[in-house]
C-alpha cells in the first residue's frame, strides 16, 4: 500500500475568502469591487530582499493562502505552500538546507519544487513515499522578492513590471517601506490614487488647491494627472523650490499610473512614490513602497546632477514625514473599512469620475481572473495585457 499522495494542484475555485466572488457577483459597482479579490496572475511582492537573509524563512499570505519563503544558501528566493503535509504545521517555522527547507516537526525536507526528498526520522523500512507541496513562482527584482500566486504557466509570460530609474548608473535616490492597513485593497489604491482626499493631511502637504486636470482609462491601465497650486503659507519658501514644477512658478503636477495591479506616481518628473499591494485576506493589504528621487541639478554645470549618494543623505529627513502621511491614510482608510464592513450595502456619493474606473478594472480583473480558473485560457484581449510589459 502506497503512502497518500499530495498533488500540487491549484485549490478548487471556491476556496475563502475567493468564496466572494459569488457574492461579488451582487450588489452596486462600488460593492462588487469592495468584495472582489484581485488576480492571483500576476507578480505580488512577498517581502524586501533583506528581510529574506540566506538561510531564512518568512510566512507570507496572498488572498488567505500562506506561503513560506526562504532563501536557499546560494542566495535564491523560493516560495511553496506553508503547510507540511504530514501534521499540517506552517513550513515556514522550520529551516533552510542547502536549497531545502526543512518541517521543523519530523524534519520533513522539500526540495524548492516542493517535492519531498528526505525525512529526518526512521522510515520503517518503507520507500519515501510521493508527496509534494505546492510551488510558487519567485523572483527578485527592485530590492523586492516577487512571487507568482497564480497558474505557474501564466509566469514565465508575466513580465514584472518596468520602474524607470530604479536601477542602473542612472537610478534616482531610494527609500523603501511597507505598511498593512486593516483594509480591502480597493480602498487603498482608492487611497493612492484620489487626491481629492488631501484634506486629511492638512500642513503634512504642501498643496492648496488640487483638481483632476486629465484621466485616461485604457485596458488594465488608468492615468490621473493632478494639478496642484502650492499653498502659500509660512512653509511655502521651503517647500516650494521642491514641488514646483517650474522654476519660480507656483504650480505642481503628479501623474498617476495605476497599471493593474502596480501604481505609481510622479511628481514634478523628479520624485516617483511606486506603490506594490500584496492583498492578505479581504480587510488586510500590505503595501510595499519604493520611492525614486532624482538627485538634484549643481548649479551652473550644464545639467549635471549631484551623485544619487548625495540625495541618499536626504532620506533619513524625508522618512519621517512619509510615514506620518502614510498614517493619516492608513488610519482613514480602516475606519473606512470599519464603516464599509458595518452597512455595505449603503451606497455614498461620488463625484470623481474615475473612481468609477477603477471600480469597474478591479472587478473586471477579479472576474476574469475566477473565468481563468474556470477554463485555463486567456482570450486574445486579455493575453495581450498579460503579457505587456507596464511601465511605471
Ligand atoms: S508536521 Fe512537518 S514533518 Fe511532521
Ligand atoms: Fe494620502
């Protein structure tokens, strides 16, 4: 008699909290994308290189599944199921070997394909038997460990997104942070993206008055460019010389991507803030968030910047401030969720016209997303925006 098989297969289409997507079916535009999930075919970020040192392992939870990360001793992130299959307990707390981890329980090894290749207890005379957890596509790029939760076919045609400056001779200066909202990811890319909330960061920013000056919806790609006018107040001599977008002028943009599900935004074509949602569960996203700053001009030198090092000596001042903006709209968006979670069926007004869009992008990704589990293919339309590569 054989041992049990474990087949690495994707968990049928009904599995919580997927299990929405039913309901998500019911109700306004504005319901349906409160309760949509977003496509596990795509590249989400798990964790910050340096959190995964070699020999590491860290838990991870995309849209409720768990997944443990580790990086081998020769450097390489992996990423398989987090659930020995023997007693059930999270992989994750076991070690790394070699390029295997390691049950942490009877000493179960897998191998970075997920199959099991060693047990560190007596096998009873018996042959190891097949079992295999699940593996998930993992990649590193940006300082920023990527993992596939999707259809593992669908990963080699994915490309990760394209960030301009973040690498190479000519990056920008850099800072890198995360936060968890108790928040449904389509309140924080509403968050990210809807200026018309500035009002909750008061003198934390330095715009007055912000309107919605150009939008564009195209496929899996929406644009926003916000006009602002610089506040003049006592800050204004300060803050000025760095948000205008004209030398002398009182004026400043930010131009808004979101490239589902990747969102960017430049301001002034000199600091771009790129925001990466990895979506725990329907009231929790993580946000990974790398901010680009191009070193400034040396006055007189024909356009010549100072090295990026130079601007790197700024971050441990501009941290500070990122952080309590993040704050305000973290601790906004989850009473948002609060208030969403207690009445979702009460609808609110919305003036933005392109909130509407990005309502209808997350439930139409979500939609197709649950149609691919369905039936294994893409359409035509659908490939092409799979495998497009989306510049930030
Ligand atoms: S629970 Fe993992 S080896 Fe037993
Ligand atoms: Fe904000």
């Amino acid at each position: 008699m054989r041992a049990a098989f474990f087949v690495a297969t994707l968990p049928p289409v009904d599995v919580s909290p997927e299990s929405t997507h039913h309901a998500a079916r019911e109700g306004s535009l504005a319901e349906r994308a409160r309760r949509a999930g977003m496509s596990f075919n795509h590249w989400y970020p798990a964790a910050f290189s340096h959190e995964l040192r070699r020999g590491k392992t860290l838990a991870v939870t995309f849209w409720g599944e768990p997944i443990a990360l580790y990086r081998a001793d020769d450097g390489s992130p992996h990423a398989l199921e987090d659930r020995c299959p023997h007693r059930g307990i999270k992989l994750s707390h076991g070690s790394v070997e070699g390029c295997r981890l390691v049950c942490l329980y009877h000493g179960w090894s897998f191998d970075p394909a997920g199959k099991l290749v060693e047990m560190k207890h007596d096998t009873f005379g018996k042959k190891l038997p097949t079992v295999t957890v699940r593996r998930y596509p993992a990649r590193e790029r940006y300082g920023i460990v990527w993992i596939f939760p999707g259809a593992a076919e669908l990963a080699a045609l994915t490309p990760l997104p394209e960030i301009p400056f973040a690498e190479g001779p000519d990056a920008w200066a850099s800072l890198s942070f995360a936060y968890t909202w108790q928040a449904h990811h389509s309140m924080v890319i509403d968050n990210l993206c809807n200026l018309t909330h500035l009002w909750v960061h008061g003198r934390w920013v330095p715009y007055g008055e912000t309107v919605l000056a150009a939008h564009t919806a195209e496929q899996d790609r929406l644009t926003l460019r916000w006009d602002h006018e610089l506040r003049r107040d006592l800050l204004h001599p300060f803050t000025a010389p760095f948000f205008r977008s004209e030398p002398g002028g009182n004026r400043s943009e930010t131009f808004m991507i979101y490239d589902y599900p990747y969102q960017s935004a430049l301001s002034n074509r000199r600091v771009r803030s790129t925001n990466f949602m990895l979506p725990i569960d329907a009231s929790r996203t993580k946000v990974f968030s790398l901010q680009l700053w191009q070193p400034l001009a040396i006055p007189f030198a024909g356009g010549r910047r100072w090295p990026r090092q130079l601007a790197a000596l700024a971050m441990p001042f501009i941290r500070p401030i990122t952080m309590e903006i993040f704050r305000q709209d973290g601790f906004t968006v989850e009473e948002e969720q609060v208030a969403w979670t207690a009445q979702p069926a009460r609808p609110f007004p919305e003036l933005n016209p392109m909130v509407k869009h990005f309502n209808q992008l997350g439930v139409r990704k979500w939609e197709q997303y649950v149609a691919y589990r369905a039936s294994g293919t893409l359409g035509e339309a659908e490939r092409a925006e799979q495998t497009r590569v989306k510049v930030l």
